[in-house]
C-alpha cells in the first residue's frame, strides 16, 4: 500500500488506490512510487485545513508557541538533512552535494521565520485622543493552498510553509508531481513536531488533476504559488470569484550587464555560473548577457570555453558540475528553444544539442549553449527557455544598458558590474527587478525578501514581508470613555 498523502493527520492512500512512478531524470529509473490524488482527496484536505483554523487549535497559540515549533522543525530537518537531499537528488537528477546546500538552505529558512515570529508585530497608534487606545494587531490569514516547482522542490515549499506555520495559518500543500519525496518526509518531521491535526496536509498530483480545488474552492483564503507563468495567469483568473487573496512567484528573463570598466576575470566566471547552474533550471537564472560593446569578443569568448568545459553528470557522479533536465518534455522545450533563437538569427556559438555522452544516453541532458548577435525583439531574449541557453547582447552606454535591462515583461532579478560604484549603483537602481546583484549573481539570504516586479509575481516571499504574506492586519479602536457621537440630532418623539 502506498500512503503518502497527509490529510487531517494521517497517512492516507488516494482515495481510488492510484498511484505515480517519479523517474530519475539521470537514467528514468524509477525512484520513487507515491500516491497520485483525486479532487475528493483534495477537498478532504481542505475540508480538514478549514477545520483546524476555524476550531481555534492552532491558532490560539502565541506566535512564541508557533515559532517554537518551527524551529523544532529546523531542528529535525538539520537531523536528515542528508536523507532528505538524497530524495531531492533523487527526483530532480541534481547532484548529491548541490541537494544537501539545497536542505541547507530550508533549514535556514525555518530558523529565520522561527527568530521573526519572536519579533512584537502589533503596534499602538497615536490617533490624538486620550480616551482611545487604538491598535494594529496580525492575524493568521487563514486556509492556504501552497503549491510549489520541481527546481528547488523543499526550498520553495519551504518559503511557504515555515511562515504558513509561524503566521497559525492551516495549509495544504502540493509539491511538483515531478519531486515529491522532500515534501512527503518535510510532512513526517511536522508531524514529529507535534503540529496539531488538520493544520498541515499534503497533496501530490498534476496540477491538472489536483490543481482546480486547491485554487479555486471558497474555502480556501490564499494561494501561494510558485511556478511558470501561464499556471499563474490560470490561478488569477480563478481568483477572480471569491477575490482570493494571492502571493505568487514566476518566472524571470534576467539580465546580467556587464560593463568594460568590470573586473572582467570575476565577471566572466560568474557569467558562467550564473547562467548555467543546475542548467539553468533556475528562476533568476542570468541567461540574458548584456555586455559593452568594446568588452564584447574577449568575454563571449572565455564564456564559450568555459561553458564547452563544464562536466555534465548524474547525481553521484562527483566529476560531475551540473546535472540533467529534469524531464524529456522539458529537453524538447529547450532544444526547440534554440532551434527558434537561430532561426530568428542568433549565432550559435556553443552547445545546442543534447549531450552525447554515451553514460548520458537514458538522461535529459542538455549542452551548455551559448547564442550571440540577440535583440530584444527575438523570442529567445524575451521567454524563459528554464535551461542551459545564455543569450547575448551588446550596448554602448549607460542608458542603453538601463533600457535592455528593463526591455523585459519579467521582473525577477538582475546584476551589473563594474568598478566605478557610482555607475554601478546607478544602474541598480533604474533597474526595475526584485533584486539586483551588484559586482556578483546569485547569493540571497531569507532575511532578505525575494520576489519579482512586472509579470514575475506578486508579493514577496522571505524577508519580513514573507511572513506578511500569511497574516491578516486588524485595527482595534477602543473608546475607553464612551459618550454620545452627537452627529444626528435626537428630536425625540416627534
Ligand atoms: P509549473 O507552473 O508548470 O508548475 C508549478 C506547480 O504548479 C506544480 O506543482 C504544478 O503541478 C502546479 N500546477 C500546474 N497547473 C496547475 C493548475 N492549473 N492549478 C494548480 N496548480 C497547477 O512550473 P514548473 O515547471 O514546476 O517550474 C518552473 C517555473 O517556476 C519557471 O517558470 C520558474 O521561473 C518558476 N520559478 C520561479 C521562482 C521564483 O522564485 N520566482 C522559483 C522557482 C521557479
């Protein structure tokens, strides 16, 4: 019997018995075999996440309760740790090292909402009279559906849960049908914390099968949601109706500007990892390269040596730098991608094909690939192709770069460098994305919030405001020495 979904808590099987085969995206062996839910599984977890919140269970504990639990949580994900990226390496084809800075990273996230709900939230406002005591007070929002990509699978789930906890909010949540494990043994340790029944459950599935009730039931306050574009234009417009409140986190096209006076040697190998990390499978990927025009042969061209080098491998492979595309749709996606950037007229200078690696042959591997001679008007620099595909462009001014950088509907993130830090700091600030690297690409820490301008989302996860996310504010205004308002007359009985 296969029970991994977790509704009311307890371990159940799908309702119809149906079950889902994860394959590694290194060789498609199967890795994994989890339960696969129907719509009635669904809405018993939201049935059960109503349940909870509206009984007072979770939410009449104190924020220090809840932050207690959450860090307990911390504290057992740092235990297995190593277990839970190996299931995360298992399911994503990523190697075991990048998994583990992977848990990492959730763990440091608990910590940090579990240290934020300890902060005094509520505040006094002076309204001017001495007879009012007048206060702004946070509220867990409510039931919450938390739906998360296959890139970083615990990560992003845990941008959404550890504040859902910390806030007193009931959640169910839905990881990518691609990589579940991580979120079914996230589920065991709130369980072992002692997280009351109801408050958190599990749904795994395809959006959709499973996707239609988590974003669209009346019960369900808020959809918290991270993933491709198109699905969140989808959980818009079924928002619409109960006018549900949303945080969501898409996609990026995300330019990297380089400029001539940069320390080009950093530069250039950030270029490279910026771009080409966990193949590009990542949403503030730099893949857009827009580089000063003088600078221009000497960088692309260290770029295209370093990325013709980079070692391509499974997850215990440890020659290995980067690993696979996590799906055969997605490797045909990719390579389409490219396809449609030359024929539009980029040069391919490097990469474009799958790997032919013979030990690569059952994988989605993907080549690093770098095209030049790009524009703003082609498909290539305006789209995400989420994989190992830099695109190339040149500017000669300041301005120029400014407005490449900001010719995006996306609005995720970006980097510039240079040594002069006037520019520099110049350039940041007219760019129009949720966080610019400045002389570096990529470092964040959840202390920081994360989250996209324009067409890259709504709202902001980590930080401050990724709390925020989960609390509704409510003004309490107390006349503590009542008298009449005065306001209409009283004639009487006139
Ligand atoms: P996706 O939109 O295909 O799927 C994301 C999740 O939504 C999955 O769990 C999927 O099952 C679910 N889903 C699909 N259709 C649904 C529906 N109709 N209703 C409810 N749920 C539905 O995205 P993906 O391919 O898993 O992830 C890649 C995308 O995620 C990229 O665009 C990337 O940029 C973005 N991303 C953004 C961030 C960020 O912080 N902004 C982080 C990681 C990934």
């Amino acid at each position: 019997m296969v029970a991994t979904l977790y509704i009311d808590g307890a371990w159940r099987q799908a309702s119809d018995g149906g079950v889902h085969d994860v394959h590694s995206p290194h060789d498609q062996s199967v890795v994994a075999t989890v339960s696969q839910a129907t719509q009635a599984d669904v809405l018993a977890a939201i049935t059960a996440a109503r349940a909870s919140f509206d009984s007072g269970v979770f939410t009449s504990w104190s924020f220090a309760e809840r932050s207690a639990l959450v860090a307990k949580i911390a504290d057992l994900l740092e235990r297995d740790l190593k277990a839970i990226a190996k299931k995360e390496s298992d399911d994503t084809g990523k190697r075991i090292i990048e998994a583990e800075y992977d848990i990492a990273d959730v763990v440091a996230t608990f910590r940090h909402f579990a240290a934020l709900g300890l902060k005094q939230h509520d505040r006094s406002v002076d309204v001017g009279l001495d007879h009012v005591t007048s206060k702004i007070v946070h509220e867990p929002l409510g039931v919450v559906s938390l739906i998360g990509p296959w890139n970083y699978p615990l990560l992003q789930i845990a941008w959404k849960v550890a504040p859902a906890l910390v806030a007193g909010c009931s959640f169910i949540v839905k990881p990518s049908e691609l990589t579940p494990q991580s979120a079914i043994a996230l589920m065991h340790l709130i369980e072992e914390a002692g997280t009351p029944k109801g408050v958190a459950n599990l749904i795994l599935g395809p959006g959709s099968v499973v996707g239609t009730p988590l974003i669209s039931d009346s019960r369900v306050d808020m959809v918290s949601f991270t993933g491709g574009l198109n699905t969140g234009q989808t959980i818009m417009k079924a928002a619409v109706e109960h006018v549900r409140r949303l945080a969501l986190e898409l996609g990026g096209k995300n330019p990297h500007i380089i400029f001539a006076d940069a320390d080009i040697d950093a530069a250039i190998d950030n270029a490279v990892t910026a771009a080409f990390l966990h193949s590009g499978q990542v949403c503030s990927a730099g893949t857009r390269l827009i580089v000063q025009r003088s600078i221009h042969d000497k960088v692309v061209k260290s770029i295209v040596r370093r990325a013709g080098q980079i070692r391509l491998g499974g997850p215990s492979d440890l020659t290995a730098e980067t690993g696979p595309l996590i799906s055969k749709s997605h490797l045909e996606g990719v390579s389409k991608y490219v396809e449609k950037g030359v024929a539009e007229g980029a040069t391919l200078l490097v990469g474009g094909k799958r790997s032919e690696d013979p030990a690569h042959a059952n994988g989605w591997y993907y080549l690093p690939t770098v095209l030049d001679n790009c524009n703003t008007k082609m498909f290539c620099v305006q789209e995400e192709s989420f994989g190992p595909v830099m695109t190339v462009e040149v500017f000669d001014t300041e301005q120029e770069a400014i407005a490449l950088g900001n010719d995006t509907v996306f609005g995720l993130s970006g980097g510039v460098w240079s040594t002069d830090s006037a520019k520099a700091a110049r350039v940041a600030s007219a760019l129009r994305h949720g966080t610019i690297w400045v002389n570096d690409f990529g470092p964040y820490r959840p202390q920081a919030e994360w989250g996209g301008y324009k067409q890259s989302g709504i709202g902001r996860e980590l930080g401050e405001h990724g709390l925020g996310e989960y609390l509704e504010i409510k003004h309490i205004w107390t006349n503590n020495s009542p008298s009449k308002s005065g306001w209409f007359s009283d004639r009487g009985d006139e």
